[in-house]
C-alpha cells in the first residue's frame, strides 16, 4: 500500500465508521483505491455502489474544506460513477459532516 492511500484510509477510517450504507470506492489517479463501507476505510479496488474519481491534489482539497465536492463535480474535477445520492453521501464524509 502506498504512503498516500495509507493516509487516506488512516483520515477516512473515523469519518466512514457507521456513516454509510453499502461500499464507496475513491480513486485516486496514478495512486490506487480506497474503499469505504459502514466499518470505515480500507486500500482496495473491489466493486462498490458508487465510485467517485480525481486526482489526489482534488480529493485532498475536498478533505481539507478547501474545495466543495459539488463544485468538483460541477467543473469535472470530480467524477462520480453509480447513484448521486450516495455519492452526495459519500461527499459529506469526506467533508467530515457525515
């Protein structure tokens, strides 16, 4: 497992415990997948109900607060594969409001 998708699942592992229903999967261009479900966060690139896409500067902006997910998406930073309203719940934990 890279040094970066170790970072992901360490940040994403709190905010993903309980806080959604089926399985999410970010990839993370040039870097690998981290998956989530209601556990938390693992490295993976297993099937999932939603698939959200970007480059790692973009996810780690959504992360930090400084770039809206919505936003992302709007101006095709953010690509989102499966059914939206997991992906906007996918989106609120990533922001840490989930």
């Amino acid at each position: 497992m890279s040094q970066i998708i170790d970072e992901y699942v360490t940040l994403l592992t709190p905010r993903a415990q309980g806080a959604i229903k089926g399985v999410a999967r970010l990839d993370i261009e040039g870097e690998g997948s981290v998956m989530l479900d209601e556990t938390g966060a693992r490295a993976g690139a297993e099937e999932a109900d939603v698939v959200l896409m970007a480059r790692d500067e973009v996810f780690r902006a959504i992360l930090s607060g400084d770039q809206n997910p919505v936003t992302a998406f709007m101006t095709r930073k953010l690509k989102v594969e499966g059914n939206a309203q997991r992906a906007l719940k996918v989106s609120a934990i990533l922001v840490g409001e989930g």
